[in-house]
C-alpha cells in the first residue's frame, strides 16, 4: 500500500483484508484510516466497470494480466474520519491478492 509514493504498508495495513459482498455491503480489517470498519459499495455506473464506491470514495480498480492482483487508486481530501485528519490526505495504492 502506498501513500503518494510512499509505502505505508507497515505497520499501518500490515493485515489489511477488504471483503466485498454480493449484498452490496463491505468489511475490512485493518484497513484504518483509508477505510471505515464496514458499510456499502457500489457500481456507480454501469458503463465504467473499472469504477466502484467504496463508502463515499470513489475508486479506480484494474485487475492485472493474470488475474491474481487487483489494485485499487485512489484519493482522499482529508475529511475527518472518526476525528482524525493528521496524515489522510492524499493518492493511495493498495494492490491486492486474493485469499
């Protein structure tokens, strides 16, 4: 995971997980503070599949050559979550495989 260029895997998502349903809710482990605990993801339209709403963040995901990598950009403005705002703003890249 990175922060506008900068790993910020350790100690900040070391065992980060993020679970999509197929409800349209969303859970994560670790995943503080670029995402809450839980709550709903979306398609926001059906004609940008390499667009989804995690929350109320906007996201850009591409699935790499082999399927087996998923990476997720994006960015955040620094509105507070649960009070902080210290260190949120910014472009994040966290490149995901699959459990």
């Amino acid at each position: 995971m990175t922060l506008d260029g900068t790993d910020v895997t350790n100690p900040s998502y070391s065992s980060f997980v993020l679970t999509l349903r197929a409800d349209g809710s969303y859970a994560t482990v670790d995943g503080d503070p670029a995402f809450t605990g839980s709550g709903f993801w979306s398609i926001p339209s059906a004609a940008n599949l390499n667009q989804i709403r995690i929350g109320s963040t906007d996201i850009t995901v591409a699935l790499n050559g082999t399927n087996d990598q998923l990476t997720l950009t994006f960015s955040l403005s620094g509105n507070p979550i649960n009070g902080r705002v210290a260190g949120l703003s910014g472009n994040y890249t966290f490149v995901l495989t699959s459990n």
